[in-house]
C-alpha cells in the first residue's frame, strides 16, 4: 500500500518534537489530507511546559580511567553547569522509567554533602534512547545508557571502589510551548454517538518516527478514504494528538475539553493505533469493555488473518498507560490499542526510526482490521 504520508512525515519534515514548528508543520498537513478527503476539521491547540535540549549530552569516565559513554538526555532533565559535573558514581537502585522499563539507577554523588547531583540510568535490555521522565524524576540532569554502554558501566561501578565520571548537559525548559491536535469528522446520522480512530503525529525529539507514529497517522488517513461515500449510523471521528510523547498532553488535554464542554459521553469507543506497522505479534490492549470491543477486535483480527499472520496475538491488560487512549480509559471510556513491539521496538525514539522500518503488509493489515472494526462500531444503532 501508499505511504505516501509516512515518506512525508518522517523523511520531509522528519523529527516533529511537541512544541517544533516542525510538529506544526505535521498537524497542518495531516488536517489538510483528512480536509482533502472531505471531512469537517479542526485545529485544537493547547500550551504545555516544554524542553529543549540545547546540545547533546556528553557522559565520559574520568577516574581511575578514561573512557566516553554514550547516553540519551531525558526529558524534563534539567541542565548540569556549563563545565559539567565531575563526581563520584554510585548505584543507588531501581528505577521505572516509564511503566514496563524497569532500570537501574545510579547517581553522580556530592562527597561533601551526600546530595545526588544528576542520574544516570542504566538500561540492560535494550537501547538508549530518548524517553520523558516521570514526574517525580525532574529535579536533577539525567540521562539515559542502554544495551552493551550499560552493561559496561554496570561492570565498572562493581570492579571499582572509586569511579568517576563527568557528566555535561544543556537543556531548557519552555514554558509556553504550544501543541496542536488534529480533529477531523464524519458526521453520521447521530451527531452525539462517535467512534473515534486516533494516533500521535509527534515524535521524540531526536526521531522521524516512521513507525513511531507517523505509521498511525497514515492507517488513520486510510480508513478514512475508504469510508468516503459511506453513510453510518454513528459519527466517526479521527483525532491525531500533540505532545503523546510528553506523557500523553495532547489526549489528555482533548479529554479534559470533552468533559469541559459536556462532549464526554458522546464517545463510544476509542481506537488507538500507536506503532501499527511492525513484523511482529500485534499487541492488542482492550479495556473497558462496553461495545463488546474484545469480541470484535478478534472477529476482524480472525477475519485478515492476524493469528495466522504471526501465530499469536499478544492480549494485554491491565490497561496500558502510555499511550492516547489512556486518558480516555481514565474517563471511562472503552478502547483498544493496537501496536506491534511497544517498548521492544529496537528504533524506538531513535535517529534509525526511518521509512525502511516500515513494514506496508503489516500496515495493510491493520488498515483492513481498523476499517472493518469502525464500520462494524459505526455501522450499527
Ligand atoms: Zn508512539
């Protein structure tokens, strides 16, 4: 199948960061494309606190030897000082980065004072890789190791009663940074009754996303051709969200302004699709499971073939948090995500996260799958 706005997403406008004038960029286009296709759309744009990283992190051992460590800056990481910080190293435990990312934890130590100055967080079974601290984890610079770089490190902090390392960071937070979700709409017969088909169009702030997510985007556009001309029951609405890397701003702030104006119980169901185009098990997260979603999503994967495709699927729950149809889980309402790897994806928010990843069999499929769950949601009273 066309992938034609993936190749415009990831390799024309490339790393579309929340806040960039290059996720501006994408959010233009994708509601030119759904504006194209005749739907009725919208811009709704919100401010959020934003970051910026302002050069690359460098993290070197500087005692009793030296060696550089590659690290990825994490979002929200404050700055250390302009001449970087030089101190001891100590593990300090066990950290979830995000919910599913278990990693250890070590801190750049202040000998006088005990203080931890900066994190440095190791992650064994995967990549380094961009990704947004939590919450309680944005007071000091931090910054991401992974795979063989983080099972070195791991090996030096135990052989060396003294290991020191100088870690430099410069970043910035924007307080007035802006992001804007795409809404597009089908009016059905019932204006007050939607299914809503979603997907993010931001990205890290170091990948052009191909899969993560401008693959969403694309599946989302496609089942919107191909509903041209149908008249349903239901309404069907398409929304691609802002800031989903930053912790989910975009549908977070989208379900907060449904709620603010009544609009909340009009939608009946949520269909997530967040990485649709890997060669892999599809990763399904059902929840609340009015509309019968559990049944029918199985029905559609049992009809293109998506067990006999990959052998499996890989049936999730308790819901899963991090991606858009979270805050609408939060609220209540039913909805499934579709995926393929999640965190196991190798390029995930990385440079390499490009057009060549995309696998379009896979993507078809999923076009198929979303196409007939919306017309079966949609298609009935
Ligand atoms: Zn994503």
């Amino acid at each position: 199948m066309d992938i034609d706005v993936i190749e415009h997403l990831a390799q024309e406008i490339g790393v579309r960061f929340a806040g960039t004038p290059a996720e501006l960029e994408a959010a233009r286009f994708i509601e030119g494309q759904f504006r194209a296709l005749g739907l009725e759309t919208s811009l709704e744009c919100f401010q959020f606190l934003g970051w910026e990283l302002l050069d690359p992190p460098e993290l070197s051992i500087t005692a009793p030897f030296v060696a550089p460590v590659p690290c990825f800056a994490l979002v929200y990481a404050p700055g250390t000082p302009p001449a970087g910080l030089d101190l001891p190293v100590r593990r300090i435990g066990r950290t979830a980065l995000l919910k599913g990312l278990e990693c250890n934890k070590h801190a750049l130590i202040d000998p006088k004072t005990g203080v931890q100055r900066a994190h440095i967080i190791t992650r064994l079974q995967g990549p380094g890789a961009a990704m947004t601290l939590l919450e309680p984890a944005r007071a000091v610079p931090a910054v991401l190791v992974g795979g063989e770089e983080a099972q070195a490190l791991e090996r030096w902090v135990d052989d060396y009663p003294v290991l020191r390392a100088r870690l430099t960071l410069r970043a910035t937070r924007r307080p007035d940074a802006t992001s804007c979700n795409v809404l597009a709409t089908r009016p059905g017969r019932d204006l007050n009754s939607v299914v809503l088909v979603a997907a993010h169009h931001d990205t890290q702030y170091n990948a052009p996303g191909a899969v993560d997510n401008a693959s969403g985007v694309q599946v989302a556009l496609e089942v919107a051709r191909r509903l041209s001309g149908v008249r349903l029951p239901r309404t069907v609405q398409f929304a691609t969200f802002g800031a989903e890397e930053y912790m989910m701003l975009g549908s977070k702030h989208h379900v907060q302004a449904l709620e603010e104006t009544g609009r909340l119980g009009t939608i009946e169901a949520v269909i997530n699709l967040d990485m649709p185009a890997c060669n892999a098990p599809t990763r399904v997260n059902v929840t609340q499971d009015g509309m019968h979603l559990k049944a029918r999503v199985a029905r559609a994967f049992e009809r293109f073939g998506l067990f006999d495709r990959f052998g499996r699927v890989d049936w999730q729950t308790p819901p899963w948090p991090t991606s858009d149809h979270a805050p609408f889980v939060e609220a209540g309402i039913p909805a499934v995500y579709i995926s393929h790897r999640g965190l196991r994806y190798p390029h995930l928010h990385l440079p390499s996260d490009k057009l060549d990843k995309v696998d379009r069999e896979v993507l078809r499929l999923n076009v198929d799958v979303v196409h007939a769950l919306v017309l079966d949601l949609a298609g009935s009273d």
